[in-house]
C-alpha cells in the first residue's frame, strides 16, 4: 500500500460514518463515536504525513498502537475520580459484555491518538511555530511545591467533589512534570526553561479542538455521555456545560504530561520487552476493574 494513502481511507470513513448517522443507520448510531474518531485519527495522521514525510502510524508505528494501551490506561483513572466526582454518565450502551468491554477499550483508546495527533498537525501546519516566551529558570527547588501542589489537586476533588471537581484537570500536570523534567524526558517545564511556548500553545489548542468535537460527535450519538456537573450545567452546547469547555486544554497538558511518564516504563535500561510484557496481566486485571466499575455506577442504560 502506497504511504500517504490512509489519508484518504480516513477521509472516506469520516464522510461514510457522518452520513451514516444523518440516515440514522442503526449499527452506525451506536458506535459512531469509535467509528468516527478512528476515521479522524487516521485522517489527520495522512495529512501530517502528506505535509511533513513523516508521521506517527508511517514512521513511528510501534510508537503509535503503545499510544492506544495508554490511552486506555489514562482514561480509566479519570474514570475512577469520576466514580466519586459523577461528573457524567454514559446511556445507550451494549447489553452484550462481550461487546461493551471491548467498545469500551476501542473508545478510550481514541484519547490519546486524538489529542497528540491534532498536537502533530498544528505543528505540521505551523501553527505557533515561532512563538517564544522569556526563558524561565527552573530550579530543583521547585520541584517538591509542584508535587505537593499536584497530590492536592487530586486529593480535593475527592474530599470535596461538589467544589473542588475542576483541579482533577490539572493535578497530573504538577504531579508529574517534575519527574519529568528531572530525568529529561519531553516536559513543559522543559521547554519553558529553553523559552519555547509552541508545545504549549500547541497542545492546548488541540485540546480545545478535539473537545469541540468530542461533544459535537457525541451529541448525535445513540451510545453517549451526558453531564452532570454542579454550578454550570444550566447552560450547554451540545451536552457539556459551556463552562466546562475550560478543562479541555488543560486536559491536553495532562495527557502529555502522563503519557511521557509512562515512557518511563517502556526505556527501562534493561528487560525492557519482558517488563513490558510481564505488566500486560495488570494492565488487564485493572481495565477488568475499572469496566465492572463503570458499568455498575456510571452507565444509566444500555441500549
């Protein structure tokens, strides 16, 4: 197959599964949301790849399906504050175990591709490109007032859900940068430090991007999320609280920040396919888990 043309393949899912749903085909109506993200990942990556010579699924494909296992990972701890935040609740389901555990995997797989790869294209395209800041000096110092102040974000919204459900969007990222910066790993305090803002600037428009159409897709959806968030749910666009359209560039921050600390996990200087492997039965145990989890308290009905 000729490199470039899974641009075309997802621009022909993106088409077929968005007028599907317009004809209200039944099979498209409740998986729209897998089908139409994959298509759109897919899609952008070709357009990266036809700007640039190089891209995630072409170039870097190994790199790119860890992205789904972590993805999946990431989510499902977001999932578990949202157990005791009920932040949202999905309606519309599968019945079938067999199909809504897997569903389940194949969705929030789609978070992390989604969010790196809108990343990818607005630095493919340029956008922010030269966008400099006056270079910071990070210090050591730092580091522990960023941990304790992360622990905190995450530790409140427990405590207190009803008030404090915002700082769940930006714990990670105090939580982790730190580490990340220390052992050298891609981090935004990394690049701060070298005066350089388009990672940044970057990210958080993806994130903004992708929650746009992350609640625009769901909202014509059969198998959907619908909020229930205090304070801000009276006035929406789509289902989400404009309001809490806010969380979705920090979120992007946060996917970053998480997803080259787990990096930590597949450099391991040695063993490192036998680690990898060995750590499948927990990944496995803990989706198990967390998919009993979600189906007990945070599914409404299932379709």
């Amino acid at each position: 197959m000729k490199k470039g043309i899974h641009l075309w393949i997802g621009l022909a899912g993106l088409l077929f599964f968005q007028t599907a749903l317009v004809l209200r085909v039944e099979l498209v109506l409740t998986y729209f949301y897998s089908l139409i993200w994959w298509s759109y990942i897919v899609l952008i990556d070709g357009i990266i790849y036809r700007l640039k010579g190089n891209s995630l699924i072409v170039n870097q494909t190994r790199k790119f399906f860890l992205l789904i296992p972590w993805s999946v990972l990431i989510w499902l701890i977001f999932e578990g504050f949202n157990l005791v935040l009920k932040n949202w609740h999905y309606v519309g389901v599968p019945k079938e175990i067999m199909i809504r555990w897997p569903g389940y995997f194949v969705a929030y797989g789609t978070v992390l591709p989604a969010v790196l790869e809108t990343r990818d294209l607005l630095s493919a395209l340029g956008i922010f490109e030269k966008s400099r800041v006056p270079p910071i000096p990070v210090q050591t110092s730092w580091y522990r007032p960023l941990i304790i102040t992360g622990t905190l974000c995450l530790i409140l919204p427990l405590l207190f859900p009803r008030f404090c459900f915002p700082l769940v969007w930006l714990g990670f990222i105090f939580l982790l940068e730190p580490f990340n910066h220390r052992t050298g790993r891609p981090s935004l305090l990394g690049d701060l430090q070298r005066g350089r803002a388009e990672n940044l600037y970057q990210l958080l428009l993806s994130g903004m991007i992708c929650g746009l159409l992350w609640e625009f897709w769901n909202f014509w959806a059969r198998s959907k999320w619908i909020y229930t968030v205090p304070w801000v749910g009276e006035i929406k666009l789509f289902e989400m609280p404009v309001l809490g359209f806010f969380g979705f560039p920090p979120f992007a921050l946060e996917c970053f920040v998480l997803v080259h600390f787990l990096r930590l996990l597949e450099s391991r200087p040695s063993g490192k396919k036998k680690f990898l492997w060995q750590a499948i039965p927990l990944w496995l145990f803990f989706y198990g888990v967390m998919f009993s989890a979600i189906d007990a308290y945070t599914v409404r009905s299932f379709g």
